[in-house]
C-alpha cells in the first residue's frame, strides 16, 4: 500500500525549490511515509536546481546517486522534477532511462500522479523542512525581466503573481505552526501585483503580513534594482515588523556590463538607490550578488567592480563566476574569461568583503542584540540578527546560561567578533 511506502524528497537549489518541495510533501503526508534517510526509502523525489553549470553538476550527481541505489535494489522508484528537469527533459530522458519520471517546474499534480498519491489539492498545504521557527513565503513565480545571463525565464516561465489573499492565508497557516519569521521571496519580489493588480503592490502586501498575530521577523529577499518601488521604503519605516534588511542583487556596476546584461539599470542609478536605501531606513544591512568573468569584462571593468564594493561597503556580500547558459542572450557572446581568471576575480572581492565586514563586526562588540535562535548545542547556542538570512548570512554564537531554545528570542551582549561571526553571552 501507498499509505505504508517510504519517501525521500531531495531539494537542491534556491528556497524557491524548497518552497515546491514542501507543498509537495505537504500533499504526501496522507499516502507516504516521508524519511530523511535514503537508505530506508522506497521512493525518491529529485527536486532539481539549473541555473548554472555547479547546480547543473550537482542535481545530476544527485540523480545518478539514486540511479546507483535503485541498481542495487536499495530503492524501487525515482522521480525527478524541478528546473533541471524542465530545461533538459529529453536529454535526460534519453541518457539516464533508470529515471521512472522526470517533471518540469510547475507540475506539482503530475508528480502526485505518478506516484499514485492525487489529486493535487491547495498550495498552501505545506510540510516544513526548515526549521519550524522560520518559513520562506513565495509571492509569485517566474521573471519578466530580460537579463542575459539568466535562465530561469527559461525554466521557471513568465512572471505570476499569486493573489494577495492566498498569500496571506498561508502566512496564518505558518504563524499558526509556529513560524516566528517570514522570508519573503520571489524571483524578482519587486514586480510583486504588477501582472496581477495592474501595479506594484509589494509593500501593500508587507503591511497585511505585518498584521499576522504570531510573526515577529520578515525578512525580504530577492528585490530588483530597476525600477524598485519606492514606497517599499515607505513600508520600512512603517511596519515594525519588517527587518532591516534587504536582499537586492546588483551583479555589476559598469555601464558596458550593465548594458550587456540587460539589467535596465545605469551605474549611476544603482548607486544612487542604494545610498537612498541606506538613509531613508536607519540600521539597514544591505545584502547583494555580483558577478564576475562576463563576457567582455576587462581589468578596468573589474577594477571598477572592487571600487564599487569598497564604496558601498554592503554588510552580507555573495559573488558567483559567470556559467554560460544555453538558451540566454548572453549565451552568443561566448565564455572568453578563462576560468582561473574568473576564480581570481571572485576571491578578489570577498577578500574586499571579509575585510569590510569584519570591521562592521567589530563595531558590535559591546552591544546588545536581539537574536534568533535557531540551534540548540550542549555548550552553546547558534543564532541570528535581525540583518542575517539562514543559510546565507553569518551566525552568531550563544553562551547562555538560560535554559534556551531555538525559535526563541534572546538579547545577549556581543563579546567577540570574526569575518562571518559573532559570538555574545548574558
């Protein structure tokens, strides 16, 4: 029977896909038994990432893992879904025939189907696998905007708002869970209504989650420099419960890369908003991306690239090297950084970033925060600022001599301060 099988889901990528695979398991919960363990599954579910050429790698070692397992018998079925499986469907089909079914993005009742575990019922039925205090809550899915390196056009389709009510009913639903703090996502959280509503209405959406009885954070990912809705700041200085923190990838500063990219956006108008960021919303922390070795970009272009980064002295910084991509518009322009150059480029700039944020750190030494936690240990406690993302962001670590647990708030005082971490005590 069904009810007695045992299912694994592996999630690889963006907290998009995590978001996918919890609504799955959240529709798997009355005909599955769901496990951790690969080991002692019948079943495994493939969630794929295919945004660049390391993702690409790694979801296909995933799959051949799985493939490896049902050889031995170890396994009876494998399912793979997800960006990877949308983009190169047939192509995987043909090379790896061990695969019961492969699904794109966006086939969640094809998946159930397949595994006799229908009919696809309400998104919003969710089976957490973060930990219980923190969820991410997509807004909408797919991107309109035409940048030429990106593919998740290509795999995730157009732009799709979901209705303002849905979103809300599913943030109660979290916050009657347990979830303390909400992650705000999208491709492009920005563009938020626009298909939908005629208009952006990103920040009219921040306001009615900041209402939800039981949310203390939430925490906005994922915001578009082009054309960024201005009354988001507006919505900063309103809503308490909104945290001071803003993910907004910027990926270069030179107008020739710029301008090849597509991104819609000058130097000029990039720096211009983020310093408007910074002093319109005191206490922000600034989260960005960049990208390194695009076709075309010089030492000068580089050099302008460190200066940037010394200049807007982001608080969290991620730099990725540029996977050529199939299918983007970019993809023409060939891949002429050689790769050892692409490498120097990105470990150039975080050794820029360690040293600006481990100053930033130092500054706290001495201060009293308040913190999220979200690791119990023996000796010690694992937590978060309101300026930190899980996963992503650095940690802070808590002696406490209080009988502490995670998804609890804390004020602790910082002791001690590193490149990526804090540490504080009572």
């Amino acid at each position: 029977m069904a009810s007695q099988s045992k299912i694994k889901v592996v999630t690889l990528g963006c907290p998009k896909n995590i978001v996918d695979s919890e609504y799955l398991l959240g529709q798997l919960d009355n005909s599955f038994q769901i496990t951790d363990d690969i080991e002692e599954t019948d079943t495994v579910v493939i969630n794929t990432c295919g945004f660049i050429q390391d993702a690409k790698e790694e979801s296909i070692d995933a799959i051949l893992e799985a493939v490896d397992k049902k050889n031995r018998g170890v396994i009876r079925k494998i399912v793979v879904m997800g960006c990877l499986s949308e983009r190169f469907k047939n192509e995987l089909a043909s090379e790896i025939p061990e695969v019961d079914f492969f699904f794109g993005t966006n086939q969640l009742a094809g998946v159930l189907n397949s595994l006799n575990a229908g009919p696809f019922q309400h998104p919003g039925q969710r089976h957490l696998t973060t930990p219980s205090h923190y969820a991410y809550l997509k807004i909408s899915e797919g991107c309109d905007n035409p940048c030429s390196f990106c593919a998740i056009p290509l795999m995730r389709g157009k732009h799709r708002s979901r209705p303002v009510e849905e979103i809300v009913q599913e943030a109660h639903s979290l916050a009657e869970k347990g979830v303390k703090e909400l992650i705000v996502i999208a491709q492009d959280t920005t563009y938020y209504g626009l298909d939908f509503y005629n208009k952006r209405q990103l920040a009219a959406l921040l306001g009615k989650l900041d209402d939800i009885d039981g949310i203390e954070w939430i925490r906005l990912l994922y915001a578009y420099p082009a054309k960024f809705p201005t009354d988001v700041i507006d919505a900063f200085q309103k809503y308490r419960k909104l945290c001071r923190y803003i993910d907004i990838p910027v990926q270069h500063c030179s107008d020739d890369i710029l301008k090849s990219m597509r991104r819609g956006i000058s130097s000029k108008a990039t720096r211009e908003l983020l310093l408007k960021l910074k002093s319109e919303i005191p206490g922000l922390a600034l989260r960005s991306t960049l990208i390194v070795g695009y076709p075309g970009e010089t030492e000068d272009h580089f050099k302008e690239l460190c200066d940037f980064v010394e200049e807007m002295q982001f608080h969290r910084l991620g730099v990725f090297v540029y996977s050529q991509e199939e299918g983007t518009a970019a993809y023409d322009l060939g891949d002429p950084v050689p790769a050892e150059k692409k490498q120097e480029r990105q470990a150039a700039i975080m050794e820029i970033q360690k040293r600006i944020s481990e100053k930033r750190n130092e500054t706290l030494i001495g201060k009293t925060l308040k913190i999220l936690i979200d690791i119990q240990d023996k000796n010690y406690l694992i937590g978060r600022t309101e300026w930190d993302a899980p996963e992503i962001d650095q940690e802070v670590i808590v002696y406490s001599r209080k009988p502490l647990k995670a998804g609890t708030f804390h004020s602790a005082v910082i002791s001690d301060a590193a490149e990526y971490d804090l540490t504080a005590s009572d």
